[in-house]
C-alpha cells in the first residue's frame, strides 16, 4: 500500500514535469522551429477545442514520445512526433 507521502511525492514530481513539459510546447508553438505544433493547435481550436484542452492533447503527444525516448534509449522521433500531431482531434 503507498503512503500518503508517496502518493504526494509522485503527484509533485508529475506536476512538475507536466510543468514543464507544456513550457516546451509553449517554446515550441512560438520559436517559429516546430510548424507542426503551432498547426495542431489550430486544427483544435478550429474544431472547437478550447486553449487549456489544446495545451493538453498536445502536451500529451510530447509526453508520450518522450516516454518513448527513454524507454527505448533512442533518439527524438521528429517523424512520429509530428505524426502524433497530425492525429490530433
């Protein structure tokens, strides 16, 4: 059974990683370098989906590749990532 403490501790670490995390797709969308993020947020607000919700789904994608990266221990996927984008709905 985990500890309320534990439970704290892992909620805090994921926060802040979530934290940052949306502060690269922040740098993303604005540095002009990453088109396909600055799309996806388009497509979705587009179809109605507001900011924070926006923010989210493609938070998620970097996440998840990122996930990916170090599980596998292998280099970023700009390929799939941009895939994953472009899935986005």
């Amino acid at each position: 059974m985990t500890s309320l403490l534990e439970t704290l501790a892992r909620r805090w670490k994921e926060a802040r990683s979530n934290k940052r995390a949306r502060e690269l797709v922040r740098r993303q969308r604005s540095s002009g370098d990453w088109p396909e993020v600055s799309a996806a947020f388009e497509r979705l607000r587009a179809a109605g989906v507001s900011d924070s919700t926006s923010m989210v789904r493609v938070t998620a994608v970097l996440a998840r590749e990122t996930a990916r990266v170090m599980k596998e221990r292998r280099p970023f996927d700009r390929n799939a990532y941009v895939r994953d984008l472009d899935a986005l709905s």
